[in-house]
C-alpha cells in the first residue's frame, strides 16, 4: 500500500467498507496516527502487536471484523488510548493484565467475542466510563467486587452478561433486552 508515504496522517478511517484481509504493516510505520477506524469491514488475521507501538494512538476502533487471536500485550509504553474497542470479532483468550498500564483509558468494548478467564482487578485503578463485555464469558460471568465499588459513579456504563440478548439498551448505565413483539 502507499500508506506508509503519509508519515504525518492523523486519522485513518475506513468504516463500513468491503476492505478485507489482514491490517496494512505500513499503518505501523504512521508514527502520527492518533485515531484509527477499521470497523465494520471484514478484517481477518491477528490484532497487529505493531498497533502497541503507536505512541499517540488515542482511538482504535476494530468493531465488527472477523479478527481473531488474542489480544495483544500493552506495556507500559503503551499508546495512549482512550478508547479501544474490539467488539463483533472472533477474539478468545484472556483480556491482558497490561491493559491496566494504558492509564488513559477510559472506553474498553469488547463484548461479542470469546475472551474468557478473569476481568484484570488491574482495571480497577483506571477511571474506566464504559467498561462493556456483554456476551463475553470473563469472570465465569460474575461481576467483579471491584467493579461493583469502582470509583462511586465513574462507571457510567456495565454491559456483562453471559447470555446473548437481542438488544442491549446503553444511555444512561441501563443495559438489558428490550421486550420483543408490540
């Protein structure tokens, strides 16, 4: 691709397309890049361990991809993402521990795959606004203690459950299924 002949681009977006195949290397190389939007493509592969290295990096979006694998460790160099969403994808594995270090962190959606294991207490000491793994099997489907008392009303948004709803409400911090039919 000519990606990398673009070293100052900022943003990156290619939502709702028909791009396929795996994430360009050369995105890697855009040390500028603060946002990138690959979301509702049909994506394959690994979630790139390269995206780590992007060190303004504030926004990736990979939602709604046929990405699969585990999801890359973050260091402690990590970029600074505010959000990070993975949701709608094929991923399996645990959420890493590292996601602990990115302290700017305020977004992590990640519901509709197949992550498993143990929410990361982690977590807990980031001021983390919508927290959303509904459909994920974490925690053997129970909500954390350390979720329940996190940060008084920081929280505004707990989407977690272990069975599939059709619709899932989120304003406000209500989440549930909407009633079907009239």
């Amino acid at each position: 691709t000519q990606l990398g002949l673009l070293p100052g681009l900022r943003e990156l977006r290619f939502s709702q397309g028909e791009i396929s195949g795996v994430l360009p290397t050369e995105i890697g190389g855009l040390g500028n890049l603060r946002l990138l939007e690959v979301d509702a493509n049909k994506l394959s592969g690994t979630v790139p361990p390269w995206l780590t290295a992007l060190s303004r990096l504030s926004t990736l979006n990979l939602n709604s991809n046929s990405l699969s694998g585990t999801l890359p460790l973050f260091t402690r160099t990590a970029p600074p993402l505010v959000s990070l969403s993975i949701e709608q994808n094929r991923l399996s594995g645990v959420i890493p521990s590292q996601l602990g270090h990115i302290q700017s962190l305020k977004w992590f959606r990640g519901s509709k795959n197949v992550l498993s294991g143990s929410l990361p207490t982690e977590l807990a000491a980031l001021t983390i606004s919508d927290l959303s793994l509904d459909w994920a099997r974490v925690n053997g489907g129970r909500r954390p203690s350390w979720v329940s008392a996190y940060h008084g009303s920081d929280l505004v948004s707990w989407r977690y459950s272990t069975q599939a709803s059709p619709y899932v409400v989120n304003t406000t911090g209500m989440s549930g299924a909407l009633a079907e039919g009239s």
